[in-house]
C-alpha cells in the first residue's frame, strides 16, 4: 500500500496496540470515593477483556455455570456490579455475565459500532481527511477524548472519530 493511502482496519484484535485511556495501565479506573465498592472504582464504569478466552459464568464464582465465553482480547465491556473477586460486566451485544476479575483489564477500548465502517480522522472535525478506517465491530484502543471527538488507534494506524459512532463511552449503564 502506498504512503499516505487510505488504509483498512482489519479489527484483529490480537494484533492491537493497547494503549491506556488517561495514563491507566492496569487496575480497572479511577478510585471513586462517591460509592462504596469493593474495588473502590466506579460503577458503571468501561474496561476490556484481558486474555483471549474469558469465561463468562451465570454467578460470582467458578460453581456457577458458564454462559458465554469471549475471544476477544481487549473486548470492551461495562462493569455494572461487582464482588471482591468477581465483575459483573455487560458486554456490547447487551449481554451480562460475571467474569473473575483477574481478566478484567483497566486499559480502555471501545468497538465501531453500526453496520458501515467508520473513519478516523486527522483531527476532530467532520471535515478532516480520513487516516484510515475501522470495519463494523473492530476494536480500537482509546487515547483521550474532546468533547464528542476520541482519539483511537488500532494495528498501527489512529485518528480521531466521533463518541457516538462507538460502543464502549455511554456513560449510562448499558444494560442491566
């Protein structure tokens, strides 16, 4: 491909370079002491998937049945309940199982949402020129965002899209 072309996302999400929203690098967020948690963070709040194979279980515990494994490293799901040991996190298919904590990772990501690629611009502005593009459902790790612009990256390339055009920045509960 040459220099400067438009380039595809293929979403594959093994290949991603991970990069934590806000200087995080591992935990789960930022301390809330507004709520008394187990953790301490926040509830809702937005994290990723940690591991390629995450089991996710109808309970907080191994002794509840799996409902649900991910293959997805660096999904990015929402935490809308917790234990000491366990997350209860809604995933972006509207889907809420409980997953160990120790495949809780605190680096965030958000996934395109919608039915048509979305394109990362040069800067955050609908008229900038499009960097590149993700595929409907590719992963995309998420630098900083203003306003309703975030900056992303995935397989090397990044730009900036709109917060509405991904799953993983409501910050309302996202299901139940």
């Amino acid at each position: 491909m040459r220099r400067g072309a438009k380039r595809r996302i293929a979403g594959v999400v093994g290949a991603l370079l991970l990069l934590g929203a806000c200087d995080r690098h591992d935990g789960e967020g930022d301390l809330c002491p507004n709520q008394k948690t187990p953790s301490g963070f926040c509830i809702p709040r937005y994290v990723s998937l940690k591991r390629g194979e995450v089991f996710g279980r109808r309970g907080p515990g191994i002794d509840y049945p799996t409902m649900f494994v991910y293959h997805a490293r660096g999904l990015p799901v929402q935490v809308i309940d917790e234990t000491v040991d366990w997350r209860r996190v809604c995933d972006p298919d509207g889907g809420a199982v409980w997953v160990n904590k120790v495949m809780i990772d605190g680096r965030r990501t958000v996934m395109a949402s919608g039915k048509d690629q979305v394109a990362l611009r040069a800067a955050p502005a609908d008229t900038a020129a499009p960097t590149a593009y993700l595929r409907p459902r590719a992963i995309a790790s998420l630098s900083q965002c203003k306003g309703d612009w975030c900056q992303v990256s995935a397989d090397g390339a990044s730009g900036w899209l709109k917060s509405s055009e991904v799953w993983g920045l409501a910050a309302p509960a996202q299901c139940r």
